[in-house]
C-alpha cells in the first residue's frame, strides 16, 4: 500500500495535527535516535495510519494491528509489563499500527497515547500560556504535599532536573523555578508540560524528606567513584522497580538526583594531581 508522510494541509484541523508530527518527533527522517519516543503519521487513502518511530520502515505483516480500544491499554503498560504512570515516559511499546479513517479519530488515538497533549500544544501557543511554575504550584499543596515548599531554588532545581530528565519524560517543560530554565526543544519533544506533574510532586516531597535526612561526608575521589557506580546503575536498571517507587533507593530518578548533586563538586582531573 502506498503511502506518504502526513503533510500540513488548509483546514484548521490538519494544520494542528501537522504541527504535533513535529511536537511528537514524528519524521522518521533521519533516522531517529532510539531512545527518542515518537509516532509516525503517515496518509493512508483518504485516512492514516499511526506506528511507533522505531517500527517506521517495518512491513505492516510484522505489526500488530491495533483500535482505537486497545490504545489506552498499550499505553498503560511497559513491553515488560510495568505500569507507566508517565504516559510521555520514552518507553512505549513498539510493534504495532493502527489505521484510522478521519482527523477526529486520529486526535482521539494521540489522546489515548499522550492524554491532553493536543489541548496542551495549542495552549502553549497562545501569547500568555496558561504555565503554573514550581513556586505556585507548591503554594497551593496542603497535607503531606505542603513539604514541597520547603525546597531552596537550588534544591528544586535539582530535584527538577532528575525528575524531568529526558531519560524520563520527553515533554517540554515550560514552567520553572528561580534559577532554572524552561526545557530546551533541542533535548525534548515539543510536546509543552504547563505544569508539575502528580509524578514531580511526589518526588519533591520525598526529596524534602531525603533533606531533612543526617548527611555524611566523603572524599572528592569517593564521590567519583559513587558518581561512576551511579551512571552505570542508570544504564542497567534494576528489574520490578515501579517508576514512581520512590522509597526504593535505587529508583532511577533518586540516583539522577544524587548524580545532579554530586557532579558539580567534582573538579576535573589534571596532569598535576595527585595519585
């Protein structure tokens, strides 16, 4: 079956959803980076068909063929069977494809994969968009939340940082915090975040309780050697840690946030240090 990449067109709708094939890296030229999450729309007749960017050049006998009911359960769950609470997590099964008829059911299936996006990415292009930044939404937590209020800039920056790394979510973070500036669209998606997730408050308020935790001290050498064990537990995840589990001390966002503490006070090695 013939097809082409879904092209901008005249009418408001097309326009839109044109525009989010570059919100959700949706080109498949060139070729993308693996760990990039994305789809890829292309014209099928006088319809579409969607797939994941890493099944781009796959035949279509080699993928499943899915509805828009079964979206909202690919979704849900990792290719592992882990529930992801992020749905703009880089980790959304691939080996499926879905036709769909019409723009309305093209919407409808972005939704079932990406919840609210499409409302979010015209909301970013108004003039004034509606972004509640860190400091607001904080002020407006009560009970076991009102902690988050208590992080320092720099300690929200940090914690901003893990969280939303693009080894975790790949929208585009609009909304910041003293010191901190809004995503580059060079390192995420165009997919806008106007403001802290559930997932973003949870973690604040843990990170507020790692704080207020006793400290230890140690060696500008042992620190590197932590911050190397730390990136090499990053690229080998252990098995069964839930996303937001974030009482378990080897959650990957807890080790970027001890990594985002501990790289700014190693010193770069010289010929003239010490052995």
């Amino acid at each position: 079956m013939a097809t082409t990449l879904f092209s901008i067109r005249q009418n408001r709708t097309i326009q839109s959803n044109a525009a989010l094939i570059v919100a959700f890296r949706l080109k498949p030229e060139p070729p993308p980076d693996p760990s990039q999450e994305g789809k890829v729309i292309r014209r099928v007749g006088a319809g579409f068909e969607l797939r994941h960017v890493e099944d781009c050049d796959c035949a279509e006998d080699r993928l499943r063929s899915m509805t828009l009911a079964d979206l909202r359960g690919l979704a849900q769950f990792t290719a592992a069977g882990a529930f992801r609470p992020l749905k703009s997590a880089p980790n959304l099964q691939s080996g499926w494809r879905i036709v769909l008829p019409d723009e309305t059911k093209l919407e409808l299936a972005l939704n079932q994969l990406y919840p609210g996006a499409i409302a979010d990415w015209h909301a970013a292009q108004l003039s004034q968009p509606p972004v509640t930044h860190y400091r607001d939404f904080a002020q407006r937590q009560t009970g076991m939340y009102r902690i988050t209020t208590i992080l320092n800039d720099a300690q929200a920056a940090q914690v901003i940082r893990a969280c939303c790394h693009k080894k975790f979510c790949l929208k585009r973070r609009l909304w910041t915090v003293e010191g901190l500036p809004p995503d580059d669209a060079a390192e995420k998606s165009l997919i806008p975040c106007l403001e802290p997730c559930a997932v973003l408050l949870e973690f604040a308020r843990k990170s507020m309780r790692i704080e207020q935790q006793d400290k230890i001290e140690i060696a500008t050498d042992e620190a590197a050697t932590v911050v190397c064990a730390l990136q090499t537990a990053l690229e080998h995840p252990a098995p069964g840690v839930r996303e937001a589990d974030f009482n378990a001390p080897n959650n990957p966002r807890r080790i970027q946030l001890v990594l985002e503490k501990l790289r700014p006070t190693l010193k770069p090695a010289s010929a003239t240090d010490p052995e």
